[in-house]
C-alpha cells in the first residue's frame, strides 16, 4: 500500500518531465502525448519542477516548459480530482474525459462524468468529453 502513495504517478510525471527537458517536443514538434489513467494530480507538481529547473538552467529551454505541456500534452483526470484546476493549468483542450469504469469506485455509467463538469461550460464540457479526442486522433476521425 505505501507504494502507492510514494511513488503511484513517478512513471507519467518523470516520462513527460524528461520529454520535457530532452528536447524531444523540440526536435518533434508535431507531436503530442497524452496521459491515461494516471490522474493529473502530478501534473501540477510537474509544471513547478520543471519552471523552477527553466529559472535555474534557462539555456536548457528553448521555450517556457509550461507552453511546451500546454501545446503537447493532454490529460485524463480521474473523476475525484480538481479539474477545473487542472483545465486552468494546461488548457480546457487538453483535458480528456476518462473514467475508472468498471471499477468499483466509478460513478456508474460513463457519461455521469458530465456531472464532475459542473465548473465547466458547455462548449467546454463539449471538448472535454467529446472534441480533445478527436483532436488527437486527426481529421480522419
């Protein structure tokens, strides 16, 4: 059990953050990653090492590590995390529906996730759940 709370989402966080600071969105610049079922909670640590990383070693980002998450990766949050907090960081287009069905934790039916949207609008709820998707799978979709 302590192996989950010390290092359950080290794999994602520690896979983008290296993308990150290797250039590899840099040298690859059309394309993108997207985290599934990893939550997003270490998202927002992330962004805070790799910006305080930029501040101390600049020459080592050709760009703000922020804009880079921001333009490359998109995340599925699980349905108990903040996220609007999360749509405020990286951007409402980068925010996947996702669901733990059929575990036993999720809320049912798929679609009750709309109802975790409330701080949401409808055009944004409309990309959570149905065009941030489509975006990464391309026009043929």
């Amino acid at each position: 059990m302590l192996s989950k709370l010390v290092v359950s989402d080290r794999p994602i966080h520690d896979t983008i953050g290296s993308m990150v600071v290797d250039g590899v969105f840099d040298r690859h610049p059309t394309l993108r990653a997207a985290s599934i079922e990893n939550g997003s909670d270490w998202v927002a640590l992330l962004v805070k090492r790799l910006l305080k990383q930029a501040n101390q070693t600049p020459w080592v980002f050709p760009e703000n590590p922020l804009d880079t998450i921001r333009e490359h990766v998109s995340v599925t949050p699980y349905y108990e995390e903040d996220m609007r907090k999360l749509a405020d960081l990286i951007g409402v287009d980068k925010v996947l529906f996702g669901s733990d069905w059929p575990h036993g934790e999720a809320l049912g039916n798929p679609l009750d996730f709309v109802k975790e949207l409330h701080a949401f609008s409808d055009d944004e709820i409309r990309l959570v759940m149905r065009d941030n998707a489509l975006g990464l799978l391309g026009p043929s979709a």
